[in-house]
C-alpha cells in the first residue's frame, strides 16, 4: 500500500499582518511532525497556493523550509501561485509537452496525476482566481487515463471541479469541472480526487467519484455556507492529508498537527 501525505494551500509569504499565521512558522511545524510520525510516507504533495502572491521572494523562501523535509515532494499550482515565478526558482520542475506543470506517476499499483489548474498567464483577477484546464491540459489528462491500463487513478489539482456548499469559494471553482468530469467518467478508472482552495475538510463524491479537500496549513473557512467572501479565515489548527491506496482501497485521513499529541503518547509507559 502506498503513502501520501497532502499539504495545501501553504500561502508563502516574507510579511505576514497581525493576527495571521506565519505561513513559514506553520510550514516548518507540519514538516517536522511529517518527519517524525509519518516519515514512511512515499512522497508529500503540495496541492497548489503554495505561495500567497506568486512571488520570487516567497518561492526561494519555500525552496529553503523543503530542505527541512526528509521525504521527497512534488509541488503544484493554485490561483496564487505564478507559473513563470515558479520555474524560476523551482526549474526542475517536471513538466507536460506544452509547458504547465503536471505529470504523472506510477506507483505500484496506482497511478498519481498531478493537474496545473493555474487559470493564466495573464492573470487577470478576480478571473483568474478560477481554475482553468483547457483543451490542451484536458488533452494530457485524457491521455493518461487511457494509458493507466490496469491502475486505479487518483487526481491531484487545486480548484475542486464542482461545488462544496460554500457560495463564494464555488464562484472560483474549476471553470471546466463538466468537461473535466466527461474524461473522468469516460475511463471510469478514477479512484479518488484530491484538492485544496478552499480551506476546509470536505468529503464526499460527485457523479459517482469520491473527492477529498483538504485544509490549509494556514487560516480556515469559517463554517459561514452562504456568506459571499471568499478572503473570510478563522484561526484553527493546521492540517494535512494522509492517503494510503492501493488497487483496492483509498483510505484518506487528516492530521491537525497542532493538536497532535503523539509524542506523549509514544512516550506514555
């Protein structure tokens, strides 16, 4: 069985207002708790909004607090992030034919893809904080699921691609979510989908596909379903994911390590 755990929604940034979570402080504390309760892991993912403003500063200053993780990561985009900025400090960054950072990854009898539902350049906001996978990222997504042959697929992208309840995060969804789900339900070989944005736990399946969204390692949406702000955050703890699958199974679990007590329990006699 294989093991993944899932950051989100990091939002890296030098200066940080009153009152906030310091995004590198909260990155560095989930990483040490990784390396010490779950360092088995095979690999961490980052599931997009790894910075806060997509800039160099804030990319180099990520760079550095992953050398504090022992477990190899891959690293994807959010409607914070800036792809150009990215590969400037990140450039081994794998990436498709045209350019967007998404791959694929076969491990054992599961195959991981890793979508760049980054909605620019040019990043035209408010739009562009919507997701976006054209023809071209649909194209590529297709294609690996038709040549997954007997793995069981599981999607890693930012935007969740349908609604989650919560009207102002849902007017930013993934804009291709109906298209998106024509390829997913046409290979029918999907196991589970796996997003962040919206800073929250949230489970459950939409036409027939289990998906998980996970909370961030800074501020959470408050439970306010219909409040129209999508800038809203509470300070509750930080989270992670931990996925383990295999052909089978797809088991998700969430670890809010602030409130993790497992060393005393490791050391209870």
């Amino acid at each position: 069985m294989q093991k993944i755990v899932v950051f989100t929604d990091t939002h890296m940034q030098p200066e940080v207002g009153a009152g906030k979570f310091d995004p590198d402080v909260q990155l560095e504390k989930g990483i040490a708790h990784v390396n010490e309760f779950n360092s088995d892991a095979d690999l961490v993912i980052f599931c997009g909004d790894i910075t806060d403003k997509g800039d160099i500063v804030s990319y180099r200053m990520l760079q550095n607090r992953l050398k504090d993780l022992d477990i190899p990561y891959k690293l994807l985009l959010g409607n914070h992030d800036n792809r150009e900025n990215f590969l400037t400090v990140f450039d081994d960054a794998e990436l498709d034919e045209n350019g967007f950072v998404q791959q694929v990854i076969d491990m054992g009898a599961v195959r991981l893809i890793l979508l760049d539902t980054l909605h620019g350049p040019p990043y035209d906001y408010p739009l562009s904080h919507m997701g976006k996978l054209c023809e071209k990222r649909l194209a590529w997504l297709d294609a690996q699921l038709a040549s997954a042959g007997e793995k069981d697929c599981i999607v890693f992208m930012h935007h969740p691609p349908h609604d989650t309840g919560f009207v102002a995060m849902d007017t930013i969804k993934l804009i291709d979510g109906d298209p998106f789900y024509d390829h997913v339900k046409t290979h029918n070989n999907v196991s589970q989908i796996i997003c962040g944005h919206v800073h929250r736990t949230i489970s459950g399946h939409h036409k027939g596909v289990p998906f998980a969204v996970f909370k961030s390692t800074v501020g959470q949406m408050p439970m306010l379903f219909d409040t129209m702000d999508f800038h809203m955050e509470v300070n509750e703890p930080s989270s992670y994911g931990i996925i383990f699958a295999d052909k089978d199974s797809v088991l998700v679990q969430t670890e809010d390590f602030e409130l993790s007590d497992l060393k005393a329990l490791q050391e209870k006699p």
